[in-house]
C-alpha cells in the first residue's frame, strides 16, 4: 500500500508477510463458513481439529490466493470433508 504525502514524497507502509497470509487465512475460514451456511467459529474449529490451516492453507498461500473467493471456499470446503474424513 502507497500513500501519497505530496507531489514529491511518498509514504510506503509495509505489511508483514506473516500478517497478510494470516489476513488470507481468515479470508478462506469466512468464506468456506459462508458457503456451508455455518458460523466461522464452526468452520476454524473443523479446520484446526485436522490441521489445515498449518498444513495446507498457510503452505501454499502463494498459490491459493491467485484464486477468486469462490473458488477459494469451494476448494476449502472439499479439503475440509476429505481431510475430516481421513481422521
């Protein structure tokens, strides 16, 4: 993000990294919930209680957040039945 002081100077704020993926994390957890129509509380329980936030949202952020939202909570919400019903 950019903000523009003046003609001549500019500001930059620089996120961390961490902060954004955990910003995306949060992102696919209201967007899987909003799919399945359940509270988000629900759906982090489900996915932490797997492991697919350390195992699999957060490795492959770079790749996963290239998708559109929709894509995104359909992907979850597959991931999340076919890893519940490994364990």
């Amino acid at each position: 993000m950019i903000c523009k002081m003046s003609e001549n100077k500019e500001n930059v704020i620089e996120i961390p990294r961490v902060q954004i993926v955990m910003t995306f994390v949060a992102t696919c957890i209201e967007s899987t919930a909003r799919l399945l129509n359940t509270s988000y509380k629900d759906v982090y329980q489900r996915m932490k209680r797997v492991g697919m936030i350390e195992q699999y949202i957060i490795p492959h952020y770079d790749t996963l957040h290239t998708e559109s939202r929709e894509n995104i909570a359909e992907g979850m919400v597959e991931c999340l039945n076919e890893w519940e019903g490994r364990k």
